[in-house]
C-alpha cells in the first residue's frame, strides 16, 4: 500500500488520502522526505558533467518531490485542521525545513554550478520563462546566504530558526487567543442581529450546554455582531476583545513582534540591504519601499478626506442615541446608512447571499468566462465533514481539483486562504494542480454579507490562477508570482460577485441589486484607511534600521498620518498573522498595489463583464503564464498598455 504521505497517491487526480493521515505519521516522514531531497541535491551537487540548464536547474526543479507532498499536506492541516498534537510539532517541523533549507542554499557545490550558468546564460539559448528560472534560481541561493563567509553564514542559519519558531509560537498564539474566548449572551442582548446569525449562535450555545448564544472572535461573527447589536456596551466588549488579541496574558505577542523585527534586520543587513523591506522588495512590482510607500500616502489623502465626510453622517445618527462614533459604533451606524440612504438592508443582502448560493454563483462564473465545471466527489476523503472536492473541467476536459472549506471552527486559523496540495507543471508528463480554498464564515446557513461574499470569490479568483496555471516548471506555477501580482487575480475576481446578472441569480431582488450598486462606494473612505494604516504600519516597521518599540512607532506613525480615532487599522498588530505569521511582511501594500491593476483590467469589461474572448486573452496572458515572465509585460500583454493608477480612485470613488 502507498504511502499516505510520501507516495503518489493512487486516488483519482492524486487526492491525499486524509482518511488515512494521521498526526504520528508527519515526523518519520519528514524525515524521510528530506533524506531523499538530501540524496537527490547531493547527486546534482556531486554531477562531473559540466553544469548544464538541464542537469542543474531542472533536475532541483525534479528534487524534493516527496518531501513537498509531506509538507503541503502538514501546512493544509495546521492551517484549517489544527490540533494539539499537530501543534506541538509545528516548531520542530518548522525548524527541519529551515535546516534543510539553509544546507541547500548553502552547499558550495551546488551554487558553483548555478552561478556558473548564470556567468554564461548570455550564451546557452535559454527561451523566456528559462533564462527567468535561472535567474531566480541564482537570485534565491543569494538571498539564502550563498556569497556570505562562514562566519556569517552561521549566524544566518541561526537568524532563520528563531524567525521560523517565533513566527510558529505567534500564529498559535493567535490561533489560542481567538478559540478561547466567547460571549455568553440572553436573546434580550441580541437583539438586532440576522435572524440566521440568532440561528447560528443558538446553536452553538446548545452545543455547549447553554441556553441563550453563544458568540465568538470569528471575523464574521464579530463584523455582523458589530454592524447590527443595539446594545453598545456588548458591542464594544466584543470590539475590546477582539482588537485586544495576544496583547497580553498567556497569549501576549508583543516581545515576539519586537524579536521577528530585530532579527529580519539583522538578516536584511547580512544580505546587504539597509532595511528588511529593501531586501523584501527587491523582486516586486514595486521594487523599492519608497514606491510602495508613495502609493499608500497617495490613496491616503483623498481616502481620509471621505471618511471625515463618512464619519460626519454617521454622528448625525449617532447624536440623537446620545453617542459620541467610537470604533465599535462606525459599522453599526454605517448599516443605518445603507439602509436609510441606499435602500441596502444588509439583513436582507445575507438572506439572499447564503454560503451554498456564492459558491455555486462563483462556479457559474468561472463557467461563463473560462468554460471551467466543477463536479462534487463525495469518494474523495477531506481533512474535515465540512471539507468538500471538486473535479475541475473545462470544455469537458480535466484541469485539476478543487476542494473547499468554508465555515469557521477552533481548531481554523482566521481569515481566509488559497493553497496547493499540488501544483501544475509539465517537465514529463503533464501534472494537473490540486488546489484549495478556506474560509471562516459563521455557518452553511447563516448567510453572507456583501464583504463575506468578496471574500469568497477573492480566494476564489487565487485557485483560478493556480488551476488555470500551464507552465513547464513547477516554480514557476500559478501563483508563484510577485507578492503584488499575485493578489491582481484575486481582487480582480471580486467584482463578479456584485456584477447584475450574478445577483440576479442569486435570487437578490431587483431593488435590492440597485441598492447595492447605489452603496457600493459608501464607506471606502472607512475601509481604505483601515486597509491603509495596516499597511502603512507594516512597511514603515520592516524599514526601520534600529530597534525601537513597535507599538508606540506604530502609534506614532499613524498619529503623524491624522489617523481617525474612531477607525483602527484592519489588522491589530498582536495578531497581524499576514506579516509575523505569514509571507507579507513589508509586502501588505500588496493588495492595494494590486487593486490598480485589478481596477484597470475591470474598466475593460466595462461593456461586458461575460465577454469570453477578453476573459479568454486574460486567461493566457495572465493566469496561464505564472511567474514565466515579468508581470508587467503579462498585464501589458492583457490590456495592451501599462496600468492606470487613475482607475483604482475612480473604483473606490475616491
């Protein structure tokens, strides 16, 4: 019988076999994994042939095959199937990848043959996406320490596993902070809530042997809650509590935040580079700290300007109620304004917008643009009852899996996400990726709000571009692309979902379709400058060149900028998982970045927004390309000139 880790699978399209994983399984496998990855490296290493594209960058392109199934399939379960025993091996696990990560980069051998093929790459007739693999091949065995002494190499070795523990002990600090806490309310102190969420968190109660609800720190859970709860003093706990994650007591990731950016500086020195944000930044669309920063300050200015117009209407709500806006009064009387001013009842807009409903909704878009089918397959074990794949066709032949998990449990990390269990490349015979979705909504039931949609066909628009993906080498696949490209296909994925012939499948009544058009720059002013200062904090923390406080800099930051009292950044720094616990640290930017080459693309189908032949040239030129080439000629090849900054003020009615 195969491995369930380290063999192929035998399941159709090479699904895991989850129902035969378990925890005890992953050391020994790594292990092995990385005992067959060292002999496959050493063999490449020790090869007397002259160094050639083939025998060098292809054959580590062939290596470690075994050990990435282990490792996609340990990061997929941690992430959105977590447990104590899974948990208490993430350090260890984390800290074997490292290892094994720095002796690659570090093996002299080895990078003497890549830098030698990068001395003659002028002469050895590579084509486009061959010439950019070596070139980031060479550029990661740099960024990796390959020019540093001896001395400094250990020192980077060292830098590398306490970065990879303190990131692990901040995301399951995170993850802890959030189980834990809960609010026990009477149906009395609900009042105003959807009468699904009402459903949702009753049911939970009883789960829990309560009477009453039960409501958590589940993002959705806490924005409806926000947006809808009468009593202020239970929305402002719930607000407290939320923002107050990790920022003290057993959980308290404030020493953690100050030791990951101590050490990010001392590694970006290393390499050369004055800051780590320097460093980060090299191989971006934005290239420089200062061009991404320049764009923020930009959309900032006008962006304050409206939410100070914002903030003002919501007072004169407020004032009657005897309430002075506070940040966790601004969604609750923004709901007042839609409903009053626009029409837009987001009670109603959740009823419509139920899970099963986007879902089907996003499929049939991908359908109508890409001729893409999704077919349920129930025989195909899951990580978790609520797990569902998804064979993925297209014009009836097989493109790959999807599976998806949407609703919101402890043992989730927050947020939502794309991964690979597998990726698409064609090196032998063709390989068809594997992908998957997770997100954290309230329930099957409870319905979504308009923002909850979004997400959904956000990381919905990533699995597209890892599924639609046909490259030559796996590196290069899909989303293997720059941080502030790889978010352009996802955000462009977005507007679909509130295009009118989507809502009117969605069975959303005509008036209601108005409304949300009507309502859909109400607000932006709010919720760029929480994106904004999230971003802003994260670039300006990972350009510092000597230790300080994070959080008075941070404080300080956004007090210099006028930052509203009432609105706080999207993402609280104790529990900023996307940078201390993720892959965007100095690169939150990232998602604004790409929203003007997301607004700019939109404008195109403007006359149109199901017109297969412009979705077909964006599916070649963008999300079939990968990282095969830079990603301004892949948006150029798409709309024929580079993007307008312009679009993205327009989009967000700026």
């Amino acid at each position: 019988m195969a491995d369930a880790l380290l063999d192929e699978s035998p399941l159709p399209f090479g699904a895991p076999a989850f129902d035969r994983i378990t925890p005890d399984a992953f050391l020994p496998s790594f292990r092995t994994g990385i005992a067959l990855a060292r002999a496959e490296i050493e063999a490449i290493a020790t090869d007397p042939s002259p160094p050639t594209f083939a025998n060098t960058i292809v054959a580590m392109e062939q290596a470690g095959a075994a050990l990435a199934r282990v490792r996609r399939i340990f990061w997929t379960l941690t992430s959105a199937q977590s447990s104590a025993e899974l948990r208490a091996m993430e350090a260890e696990v984390g800290a074997m990848l490292t290892a094994h990560g720095i002796a690659t980069a570090h093996d002299p051998r080895l990078f003497a043959r890549v830098n030698r093929l990068w001395a003659q790459r002028a002469d050895l007739s590579l084509d486009e996406a061959q010439a950019r693999l070596l070139a980031n091949s060479h550029r990661g065995f740099v960024d990796g320490g390959a020019l540093l002494g001896s001395e400094q190499k250990a020192r980077f070795a060292a830098i590398q596993q306490e970065l990879s523990a303190l990131s692990t002990r901040f995301g399951q600090n995170v993850l802890a902070a959030t189980a834990d806490w809960s609010m026990h309310l009477s149906t009395e102190e609900c009042t105003g809530l959807p009468d699904a969420m009402l459903a949702l968190t009753a049911a939970r109660a009883a789960a829990a042997g309560l009477t009453g609800h039960l409501v958590t720190l589940g993002r959705g859970d806490v924005e409806t809650f926000l947006g809808f709860a009468r009593r202020r003093e239970l929305r402002e706990r719930l607000w407290r509590a939320f923002t107050g994650r990790c920022s003290g007591g057993e959980h308290d990731n404030r020493a953690d935040i100050a030791a990951i950016l101590s050490l990010r500086r001392e590694k970006a020195a290393l390499l050369g580079h004055r800051s780590f944000a320097a460093h980060a930044l090299t191989d971006t669309m934005a290239a420089t700290p200062d061009a991404a920063d320049a764009l923020l300050r930009r959309v900032w200015v006008p962006a304050l300007r409206r939410a100070g117009e914002e903030q003002a209407e919501l007072q004169g709500l407020a004032t009657p109620d005897g309430v002075t806006i506070a940040a966790w009064d601004w969604r609750y009387y923004a709901e007042q304004v839609r409903r009053d001013r626009f029409a837009l009842d987001g009670g109603e807009v959740k009823k419509c917008l139920t899970l099963e409903r986007v879902r089907d909704a996003a499929f049939r878009v991908a359908g109508r643009l890409y001729g893409l089918a999704f077919a349920l397959r129930d025989e195909l074990p899951t990580w978790h009852a609520d797990a569902r794949a998804w064979a993925v066709t297209r014009d009836g032949q097989p493109v790959g899996l999807l599976y998806t998990d949407f609703v919101a449990r402890p043992e989730k990390h927050g947020g939502a996400w794309m991964g690979s269990l597998r990726v698409q490349e064609a090196m032998d015979d063709p390989v068809r990726p594997i992908v998957y979705v997770v997100a954290n909504f309230a329930g099957a039931d409870a319905g979504l709000s308009l923002d909850e949609a979004r997400t959904l066909f956000h990381e919905f628009g990533h699995a597209l571009h890892a599924l639609l993906s046909d490259v030559t080498y796996p590196s290069q696949a899909g989303t293997a692309v720059a941080r502030d490209f790889v978010e352009f296909p996802s955000k462009f994925m977005e507007h679909w979902i509130v295009a009118p012939a989507v809502l009117a499948e969605l069975g959303v009544p005509d008036a209601l379709a108005q409304a949300i058009g009507r309502a859909d720059t109400f607000g932006q002013g709010f919720a760029t400058i929480e994106f904004v200062a999230s971003a802003l904090v994260d670039l300006s923390l990972h350009r510092l060149t000597e230790d300080t406080d994070p959080q008075a800099h941070a404080e300080q930051l956004l007090c210099g900028l006028g930052m509203p009292g009432a609105i706080v950044p999207r993402h609280g720094l104790n529990h900023f998982t996307h940078i201390f616990d993720g892959g965007y640290a100095s690169q939150y930017y990232s998602y604004l970045w790409a929203e003007v080459l997301d607004a700019d693309a939109w404008e195109a189908f403007a006359h149109d927004p199901f017109d297969r032949d412009l979705a077909g040239r964006y599916a070649r030129e963008v999300l079939a390309r990968g990282d095969t080439r830079d990603p301004m000629a892949s948006f150029i090849a798409f709309r024929g000139r580079p993007p307008q900054e312009s679009a993205l003020l327009r989009s967000r009615g700026l």
